[in-house]
C-alpha cells in the first residue's frame, strides 16, 4: 500500500499491491473508515479528505474495483472486509487520492517577495508553518527541484544573503541534499544539522528562468567563444533556421524567435563578423556553412534566441538510483518514453554519459523496469557511443520505427551503494548493498565488529557498536548479495573487502546481517519505573545514554520532549523520580522555539558542554492532549467513542454517558451538536483498553 504522485508520502493516489500485481483503486470502493485505516497503515495519521476523478493523476495496472467496509479501527487495509465484484476496470479516470493528517510530513516549497511567483525567497512548510532555508544548506541543485515543481523552468541561481529581503518565521535547520532531478522537493534526502548559527540575514534564495505562467522559458543574447573569448553576434547575419540549431544544441527545444536590436543587452565583448547558413537541421551550430569577416554591426544590433523549452532532458525511473531504470525524455513539456526494439550498450552508454552517470553496464529492454507512460518521443534509435546527448545518434522520421520495447539501462556510477534499514533510528539496521540494479542483503556467517566498522565507517556513522546477526533488524527479501564477509577493519568501502563471488551464498534471509554505529545516531526517552510518559530525561548520543540539563529549560522545550516519544505536546518539570542517573550530561541551555520535531534541532550548548550542578538533571512529566474518534458508525460524525491516549486507542464506558458528554465529543470533532446517546455497544464492541470511566462533562 501507498501513496503516489503527491507533494508528501502522506498524500497522494492510493496503490495497492495485490498478488504482486499493481492496482489504483477506483473511487467508489473506500469511504472515509477506509481511508483512515490507509493512513494510519501509511503512518500518516487520520485521513482528512479523500480526492475523486484522479486528482493525483492517473496511475497504470488494474483498478481494483471492490467495495471496502473497514471500523477504521483496523491496523491494517487488509484486515477490512470487501465485497468481491470480480470485475476489473482499467479506465483510471477515477482514481482516488487521500490527503492524511501527519503534521509533520508536508513538506512544501514557495517563493515569495520576488518579482513574480518563481523568484524570491525560498521557504518550506513543515505541517502548516512555513519558515525559511539557511543559505549554508542551500544549492543550485536544492533551486532546480524547487523552480521543476513550481512549474518554473530551470534554476538560473541560488542566492543567499537574504537577497529577496529577511524572513519573520522561523529558520529551518535541516540540510536538502537534492541532486536535481528529483520531481518534487519531498524526494531530496532532509538531513536535522541541529544549531546552525543563522540568522533571516542569511535566508536562501532562488531565481528560476521563467514566470509560472510564461510559455517560453530560455531567451538571451547570443554569444560565441573564439578562442578564449566570448563575443556576441550580428542580428542581421542570424535567421530562425540558425536560431533552431543553437536552440537544438544548448537543448533548449526549438527557436520561437530571433529578437532584434540587442533586445538582451549589448554585450561586454567584441562583435563576432559571422555569419551562419543553417539548414535548420544540423545539431551544431559549427555544423552550419559558415561565412566570416561579414559588415561589422554596432552594439545596438546583438542577436538574440528565444527558444520554447528544455528539451531532451533525460531521466531514469523506476530504478534503485538516479543512474538506473526505465529511460524516459522530456520533451514539448512533457515525459515520454524510448521504444527501441535494438536497444544495445552503445545507446545506452550515450544516455549514462549525458546523466553524468559513467558508462553503460547493462542494456535492458521493458521486462526489467516495466512499461512506461506517456507519448513516446524517440524510436529506433542508433548510436555509435560517443555522441555527447542521445538526440544526436540517428535515428528513424517520427512514425516510421515498428518498435514496441520501451528501454532501460544500468550505469556505471551509484552502481554500488550501502544503506541501513529496518529501524527507525539512521544509524542501526540491516545492512543492505544495491549491486546490479537491486538491493540485496549479507548474510551473517563470519560477520563481526570489523566487518561493521567498515559499514559504519562507509556511511559516516561512527565506530560499530554491535555487529547484529540473525535478522535482528528484520528479514529482507531481496537477493542475499554477499556472504563469509572478511573485513580488516581499515577498508574504506564493504567491497573492498575480501568476498566471495557476488551472489554466491548459502543463507536464508533469517541469517540477514545488521550493524549498530555509534556516530549520529540518536534517540531520546524518559527513565521510569512506573510512567510511559514521566521521568529523568536520557538522550543517546555517541553510543552512550546520558542526561540533559534543566537550565533555563521552558515549556516549549518540555513540549518539545513530550511530543517526540508520543505523550502529547505539553508537560512540566517534575522533581519526583529521584535519582539523576550516572552517565554523561550530553546537553545544556536548551532553548527550543516550539518547531523543531526532535530535541536536537533545539538550540543549546554543544554536545558535552554544560553548567549542571546537583539537582538540575531534568525529569518531566508529559500532559497529554487526548484525541477522539467515532468508529463503527456510517460517517466520521456517528459511532464508537473511541480515545488515544498512551500510545494506543481506546473505548470509553456507557457509565453515567450523557447528552452533555457527548455534545464535548461531537462539538471537538465539529460534528455540531448532539442528537442521541447511545449506550451498551450500540455501534459493536471495541477490541482496544477502555480508558474512560464516569465521564461528568
């Protein structure tokens, strides 16, 4: 289960896996008990709206076509009842989408106090705040993915300094690390860097090459390199046809227009005596007959381009990695597809080159990364290998290839790749290596501490603290990659320690290897021997659980604790648990503004530095805010009065329930007022704690 195609994990179209098949779902099968079991199975919350008419776009695959009946109690969609109409559809015209309620995983770009909609300063919400980047943490490759999902063009720059004025909000302390070529800015890894020192005098900005509503986005003056020597040229001396090869060669589409009388400014450098007498089909511009020493033109007369947009950008989906998947093409505004029924490395290797992505390894056709969507642009393409963009090999007149095979590739570079998962902490989990276009696991025989030094090392994670063997951290089931690990210790990467071939093994995935680091991994709880959500507040840091100081410490900072172990928003220092326990105090003068999502986004002395006398370790007891919700009823506004506390949800007894009770629930819920009360289960029985008792509203 997922959601897809949305501005965040938490909404989006709903895709179901069935059978190992995947489906969209049609808009008549879920209603919003449905739809909350999707969100709280996605980790999003509760389920605010449910989108029809595929409002997240159209997906691919069946539509599953079954009406859903669900408590909205279930902890998973499967565990809901449907009605089988053994009917598939495969018109996805009514696709459904949910928006959840997960405050915490909206992530939104905006540009604001530019000149237009794509220029100015950037800021990003989180939930429903917006707040400003640190221009430390800010790139041209942060600005491209922003000005793509404004429907902005390209970046033309990133500048910091505050350039479109100071922000009011709050900075935002995480790191984006985008590549560029993600869709949206939610797909760049978002790194917590903690204090950053910055100020709104240092707020980032981003300047994109066009107006959102603009129908051409590349337009300047044109200039040519003699030598080491950029020059403009004549306008006189440069038509449409020389106007479609420079657009064709800066892959920026095609000419639109040749604007006269420096309309792009005068230039600094000399006036170029070329003249140009393209065809218009050539792919360079040195391609053209070219006649020189032509009647100079003054300054006045710079030649100018406007071409229609960012033509034959390539892209690879669907893979594990930027540098492998199915291979689509931008084209006219639009993603389409490859059919090529000949595909081989030396296409391939042209598409690698062009991503910046090494040279070709394999060369696939559709069964390895599926059917693509969209119109296809290129057919029976023709490379030799050392052309310098895929749109320059040879290749047949629109509508005249028969071919039928989309295509993929797999590149050289991110060939090899290392990541933890199976925990929800970045720093510990199962080791999984990408290796030949899938992830895969190690298997456990001979792992030890020298073998997990080098994953933790690799992944800048520290020292190993434990080096894990019988899936602790869950079994995988993708292939088992390596096995009878020979590590040192000293190796800068897994593989390049001693192993046996790739693949080579002789393990089930029960034998899945896994590591615990030391470096930045981090968690946080509270000590007790009677409460969840009360006690000595513990951080581990560096592999060590220590205290944190009370210092100046203020509500929102307590809320800050309390709502990151899940016990609500609120709470007080409490000095009733006693013992101030014996390992490092890791944090001091802790000064959190009340957006931060974990502690050590928090402003405060460094790591080990503090001011702690006896009596001032914190201990806290957490208030927390107590959700309700009806379930079992025909609509979000009649059914089982059911609340969350602790961590879990829970009934309440029909023991002096009345109209006024109810009224509190129904107005929290803005469901109006009160009709009826209805007691002895009337709605069925929960399966959940009854927390509740005696309510006296």
């Amino acid at each position: 289960l997922a959601l897809a195609n949305g501005s965040s994990p938490c909404a989006g179209r709903v895709d179901l896996f069935f059978q190992n098949v995947k489906e969209t779902v049609s808009d008549t099968t879920l209603d919003i008990h449905a739809a909350e079991v999707v969100c709280q199975q996605v980790h999003c919350g509760s389920a605010v709206s449910i989108k029809r008419k595929s409002y997240f776009g159209k997906g691919v695959g069946p539509v599953w076509n079954n009406i859903i009946s669900c408590s909205g109690s279930e902890a998973f969609i499967w565990q809901c009842n449907y009605t089988r109409k053994d009917s598939w559809r495969s018109d996805h015209s009514s696709d459904i989408g949910l928006f959840c309620s997960s405050q915490d995983e909206h992530r939104a770009p905006r540009l604001v106090c530019g000149a237009d909609a794509c220029s100015g300063r950037v800021e990003i919400q989180y939930g429903e705040t917006w707040g400003a980047v640190c221009d430390r943490n800010w790139d041209i490759h942060d600005a491209k993915v922003v000005c793509r999902q404004l429907k902005c063009g390209v970046a033309v720059s990133a500048p910091g300094g505050a350039t479109f004025g100071e922000g009011a909000g709050p900075i935002w302390g995480d790191r984006v690390d985008c590549r560029g070529n993600e869709s949206i800015l939610w797909e760049c890894p978002f790194t917590p860097q903690g204090p950053q020192n910055c100020t709104h005098k240092n707020d980032a900005a981003v300047i994109c090459s066009a107006p959102a509503h603009a129908k051409y986005i590349f337009s300047s003056r044109v200039e040519i390199l003699h030598g080491n020597t950029w020059g403009s040229v004549c306008d006189q001396y440069l038509d449409l046809e020389d106007a479609s090869v420079i657009c064709e060669h800066l892959s920026c589409g095609v000419a639109v227009s040749t604007p006269r009388g420096a309309h792009f400014g005068k230039g600094d450098g000399p006036m170029w005596r070329d003249s140009f007498h393209c065809r218009g089909n050539e792919s360079r511009l040195w391609d053209c007959p070219t006649t020189w020493d032509q009647q100079s033109c003054g300054n006045n007369n710079t030649a100018g381009v406007i071409c229609s947009g960012e033509n034959w950008q390539l892209r690879l989906s669907n893979g594990g990695s930027r540098c492998d998947g199915h291979l689509e093409v931008f084209y006219n505004g639009t993603w389409g597809r490859v059919l090529d029924d000949s595909w081989d490395l030396n296409d391939a290797d042209v598409v690698c080159r062009q991503l910046g992505c090494g040279s070709a390894l394999q060369a696939y056709n559709s069964s390895q990364y599926g059917h693509g969507a969209g119109p296809v642009w290129l057919t029976g393409v023709e490379c030799l290998g050392n052309e310098s963009a895929l749109h320059h090999c040879n290749r047949p007149p629109t509508g005249q290839s028969d071919a039928s095979d989309d295509v993929g590739l797999l590149c050289s570079v991110e060939h090899l790749m290392l990541r933890l998962v199976g925990h929800d902490g970045h720093c510990r989990g199962r080791v999984e290596v990408y290796y030949n276009g899938s992830w895969g696991t190690v298997c456990d025989d001979q792992w030890d501490l020298c073998d997990a030094e080098v994953v933790c090392k690799q992944l800048g994670f520290g020292h190993a603290i434990t080096a894990t063997t019988l899936a602790v951290f869950g079994e995988g089931r993708d292939p088992v990659w390596l096995d009878d690990m020979q590590c040192r210790g000293n190796e800068s990467l897994l593989w390049e320690c001693p192993l046996v071939e790739w693949g080579r093994h002789n393990c089930k995935h029960r034998e899945d290897a896994g590591v615990v680091c030391s470096g930045k991994f981090k968690e946080l709880k509270l000590v007790s021997d009677r409460h969840d959500c009360a006690g000595r507040v513990e951080v581990f840091y560096n592999g060590t659980w220590g205290s944190v100081c009370s210092n100046n410490m203020r509500a929102v900072t307590i809320g800050v604790i309390c709502q990151q172990i899940g016990c609500g928003n609120t709470g007080i220092l409490d000095k009733q648990f006693g013992e101030e326990g014996s390992g490092p105090k890791w944090l001091d003068s802790i000064n959190c503004l009340g957006y931060e999502s974990v502690l050590w986004q928090c402003p405060s002395l460094p790591w080990g530095q503090n001011k702690c006398i006896q009596g001032e370790i914190a201990q806290i007891s957490c208030q927390e805010h107590l959700e309700v919700r009806l379930a079992g009823g025909d609509s979000k506004c009649s059914g089982r009065v059911e609340v969350r506390y602790n961590g879990s949800w829970g009934t309440v007894c029909d023991e002096s329930w009345d109209l006024k009770s109810a009224s509190v629930v129904c107005r929290q819920l803005d469901c109006g007022s009160a009709v009826a009360v209805v007691s002895d289960a009337g709605f069925g029985e929960g399966i959940s704690p009854v927390w509740l008792d005696e309510v006296h509203c």
